[in-house]
C-alpha cells in the first residue's frame, strides 16, 4: 500500500561558485550542482526525489525529521525556518 503523502514548503539556497550553480536546502542539509541554473534545479529535484524516496523505503521519516530540526505542531510538520541571512566579514590570510 502507498503511504499517504503530505506537502511541505522548504527554502532552497542558490549559489554560485566558479563555474558551477548549486541548489542546497537546509532543512534536509542536501546540495546539488550544475553547469547552469537549470540543471542545478534539476539534479536537485531528483536529489530530492531520490532522498524522500529513501526515507520512506526506510520507514524513518520522524528520525529524520527530529534529526534535521523539523517541530510537529498540531500533527504537522514544521520545517526549520531561516529568520535571517547576512553577510559578515571575516580576514583570510592573504595567501589562501
């Protein structure tokens, strides 16, 4: 039988770094990457896919959940929320 399924909205970082875009989504601490923004989308939705696939497989989703700071309020569950972003600087040795 198939489990029944919930949606949950999760926040999704991109970023570039050199060449490559990639796509990573604090609440489940996953990344994926691409040549362009495009398949950087890509290769995280079926990171996404491959991950909630296995989870499920497994059976452990309040593990996980739990693990990766999600709260069960009133019989849902809540993804960690991003109350704010900066940027900070910070002194590297000139010769990193």
């Amino acid at each position: 039988m198939k489990p029944t399924m919930v949606k949950a909205s999760i926040p999704v970082i991109y970023m570039k770094e050199g060449a490559a875009f990639l796509c990573y989504a604090p609440a489940f601490d996953l990344v994926a990457h691409g040549d362009s923004f495009e398949d950087a989308q890509r290769s995280f939705a079926e990171t996404l896919r491959l991950f909630v696939e296995e989870v499920t497989k497994k059976g452990t989703w309040k593990e996980v959940l739990r693990e990766y700071g999600w709260e069960k309020i009133k019989r849902a569950w809540s993804p960690p929320r991003i109350i704010g972003q900066e940027n900070r600087m910070v002194e590297l040795p000139a010769s990193a």
